[in-house]
C-alpha cells in the first residue's frame, strides 16, 4: 500500500520550506561564485586600484618624498600592482619613480600616452582603461591621476601623474576548482538539509501529537488527562491552557452532576409529599373534612416549595445566561431594608430578634427588585443558621463612596477554605452544615449573580464556633438625615 504524504502537515511543510530554502541557498551561491565571478573579480580590482591611487595622491600631498616612495613600493608589493610616477614638462614625459625592478613595457608606454591624452582631453585629472580598450594590455586595468592637480593648470602641461597598473589574472581555472567544490558543497547542504528539517519537524510536531491525542481522551470525557508540552514556549503555553481547561471542565462535570442529583432529590421529597398525601385523601381521609384539610395544606405547601425551587432554578439560569436585564432606578436602599426587615416581626414570638442600624436615609442607582431578593436571601440565610440567642443583626453604613449592607448571625459559622465557595451553587461546607429542608440551596448563587450584574462588590467574614457576615456594597446617589418616623432604630 503506497502511503501518501499529507502535504499540509506542519512535518510536510518544514521539510519542504527548509530543502527549498537551502536549495535557494546554493543556487545564489552558485550564481555569485560562478557565473558573476569575472564581473565581481574586474569590478573589485578596478575599486582596489582606484583606492590605492587615492591613498598614494594623498601620501604625495602629505609626506615628503622619501616616505611617498616607500608607500608606492609597499602598495605595490600587498597588492601586485606596477606603479609608475612621472611629470611633465611642457607636456614631455619624465620618469620620476617606478615599482623596484619594474620597466615600462611598451604596451604599457602605449597605454601611458593614451591615459595622459584623456586626462588632457576630458580635464577631470583622472582617467583609466581596461581591457575593452585597443590600447591596453590583455588581462590589465590602469588607472591615472594628476598628484598635483591644484596647481598644474587647465592644461595639464606640468602635471605630476601616477599610473597604476592592476593585471587581472585569469579566474577559468578557478572557476572550474569552484565549480567542482560546489557541487559537493550542494550535495553535503542538501543531505543535511534534509536531516535537519525532518530532525526538526519531528520534534516541533511530536509534542502537537500527544497533545492532539491527549484532546481526543479529553473530547470523550477522561477529565483526569494531563497535557505535556515539549520544548518551545509556545507549545507549552497551549498545554497549560489545554490542562486549565481540563480542569475546569471536570469541576463543570461535576457541578453539574451534584446540582442533578440536588435538584432530583429537591423535586422527588416534594413530589413524594404530594403523591403521599393525595392517596391519603383517597384512601382515608376523604369524608373527613378537618383532616382533608390538614393534608390538603400539605400538599399545597409542598406545590408552593416545589414552585419556589423551579423558581430559583430559573433566576439562576436566565442571570448567568445574561437574558434576565435590570431595570434600574433610583431608590431608598434604606426603606427597601427596613421594609424587608419588618416582615419578619412576625418571628419574634419564636425568639428570634432583629437589631437594624441605619444612621442615613442612602440612595442608590439599581433594580430595587432584584436587591430586594439579595436582601430577603441573606436575611434568609442568617435566620437558617442564626445560632441559639437568634439574634440576626443588619446595618447601613457609608464605606467612602459606597453604603456597605451587612447582616450578621451567631451561628455555628463557615470554614475559612469554604468562603470562597459558599456563593456556588448547592455547596456542601466541609463543616457539614445541613441545608434547611425548606431551602433550594440556590440562595447565595442568586445573590452573586445579581450582585454581579449591579457591578457591586460582595463578600462575606466568618469565623467557626462565632457566627458568620454577609455584605455587599453599591455606590452612593445621595444620603440624607433620617427623620424620627423613618428611622428604623427608632
């Protein structure tokens, strides 16, 4: 069976980019080193000669003669070049120094005069020739310029000229030497190309490999999978992610089996109830009337509890899915307080007493009923564990810009590593409080939900064996100086 190469794999495409550029590589080589060399070769001689002429005009100008000489003959040795000084009188030619051993040949005589006639005949001090000209040795580059140009005149008559010969030498067989090293240099570069980039590949697509199959246990509910990364930053940084994830996912898995098995239990103790009940008035209570009635109250209260929870149930789901809007307002945070206190008066002839201290009338910006419920859902939640005085304290006060609600009871308290987990949704303190028959275990979820969407700040203090706090603050509209009638302490 013939395997096909899935050509857009990240060990397909670093194969192929990294061949392609080493292969690029030595096509540049081979364009700069082969086919180019000659032009490059003329053209850096040409540069190099031009140089050492400049060098030399500002020896001559600088130094005395002595010292001019011995530059010309060092210059001439580092860079094989034939040197040669000469000034003219009257436009006749005086040999005044050549390169130590060097005479001038008569295709150089030849290549002198022509040089001094473009110097006369352009005026620019300068002037060279190369091997195109007629006038030029073969494999030669000469160059010419007027040492004394400031003050030789127009004409050039009296002018003091170096001549520098460069001889390029031949580069065939060079080339040939190149050409043969460059082709092992192509077939070494491209073998190891090739290793390198399968080498990397493999190593760049190895961690991505257990990763992606990592993914794949994950994808089919093995929550406990732990995502390694491999040696880039990159890599790691998506299996941390991938693993926070996972996390995150198992804790959801499991909220959502717990909040399952709450609510079934929630519903079928109702449910029970009811069925229990109404097959009671069947069966035993139906022609008397004081005890029908009896379970009649039964059966209704435990439809208004089983109404309640599916209640919460979807207060919950409509604020954390951000369809339930606030309608916000201006309001008396202090009335709103006060009213829902005065409701519970009603349980002061079971013990239970409540203290309110509110020293100023504030008014804040939000959905009066949706604080209502957070207020009612912690006074609430204080009343279910509010320990054996039953004393449930709230207060009002002005925390800078904001007014700070608190509500405080004496009960058995909550663990500190409980406190960040209390607002879940039916948690389960490890101080194992038993949630109140009555309750929907939802309460404190809904308060942070809405409290939430207020941008409010919330919390709540405790400490085991002394009661617990539960607080929550929004930004002040105005506060003003209670009356005597409206003053809750009064």
């Amino acid at each position: 069976m013939k395997l096909k190469p899935d050509v857009r794999s990240i060990n397909f495409k670093t194969f192929v980019y990294f061949v392609l550029f080493a292969g690029t590589l030595m096509l540049l080589l081979w364009a700069l080193q082969v086919l180019f060399l000659n032009n490059f070769y003329g053209i850096m001689k040409s540069s190099q000669t031009k140089t050492v002429a400049s060098e030399l005009q500002h020896s001559y100008l600088h130094k005395d003669q002595e010292n001019f000489f011995l530059d010309i003959s060092n210059l001439s040795r580092s860079y094989d070049l034939n040197i040669y000084v000469i000034t003219y009188s009257g436009g006749l030619p005086i040999l005044v120094y050549t390169t130590p051993g060097d005479d001038i040949r008569d295709d150089y005589s030849t290549a002198i005069q022509s040089l001094y006639g473009q110097i006369r005949e352009d005026g620019i001090g300068s002037a060279e020739l190369d091997q195109t000209s007629g006038t030029m040795p073969k494999k030669m580059f000469a160059y010419a310029s007027v040492l004394n140009q400031a003050g030789c005149g127009d004409d050039y008559e009296d002018a003091v000229v170096l001549y520098v010969f460069s001889p390029l030498r031949p580069v065939t067989s060079t080339v040939k030497i190149m050409t043969t090293i460059l082709i092992y240099v192509t077939i070494i570069s491209l073998i190891l190309a090739c290793i390198l980039s399968l080498y990397l590949s493999t190593r760049i697509t190895r961690p991505i490999r257990k990763i992606t199959r990592s993914a794949e246990r994950l994808a089919h509910g093995e929550y406990g999978v732990v995502f390694k990364g491999g040696h880039y930053t990159e890599i790691n940084n998506l299996a941390d992610t991938l693993n926070s994830a996972s996390i995150g996912l198992e804790k959801s898995d499991l909220m959502q089996k717990d909040l399952i098995a709450n609510v079934s239990h929630d519903l079928r103790t109702p449910l029970t109830m009811i069925r229990s009940y109404a097959e009671m008035i069947r069966d035993i209570s139906g022609e008397n009337p004081e005890k029908r009635d009896q379970h009649l109250q039964v059966i209704i209260d435990e439809s208004d509890r089983l109404n309640n929870l599916v209640e919460d149930l979807l207060t919950v789901s409509r604020l954390q899915s951000g369809k339930l809007s606030l309608e916000q307002e201006e309001f008396s945070l202090t009335d709103t307080v006060s009213a829902i206190v005065s409701t519970y008066d009603i349980m002061a002839d079971q013990g239970y007493r409540f203290t309110v201290d509110c020293p100023l009338d504030f008014i804040v910006y939000g959905d009066r009923d949706k604080i209502r419920q957070v207020v009612t859902n912690l006074m609430t939640n204080a009343i279910k564990f509010c320990g054996n005085d039953r004393l449930i304290s709230v207060s009002l006060k002005k925390r800078g810009r904001a007014v700070r609600f608190s509500v405080e009871d004496h009960g058995p308290g909550i663990a500190a590593e409980d406190l960040d987990h209390i607002w879940e949704r039916y948690y389960r303190s490890s101080s194992n409080m038993v949630r109140s028959a009555e309750g929907s275990g939802l309460g404190l979820s809904i308060v942070k939900e809405i409290l939430t969407l207020h941008k409010a700040s919330f919390g709540a203090d405790s400490t085991l064996g002394q009661g617990s706090t539960f607080w929550f603050e929004m930004d002040i509209v105005r506060a003003e100086k209670l009356t005597e009638e409206d003053n809750p302490n009064g």
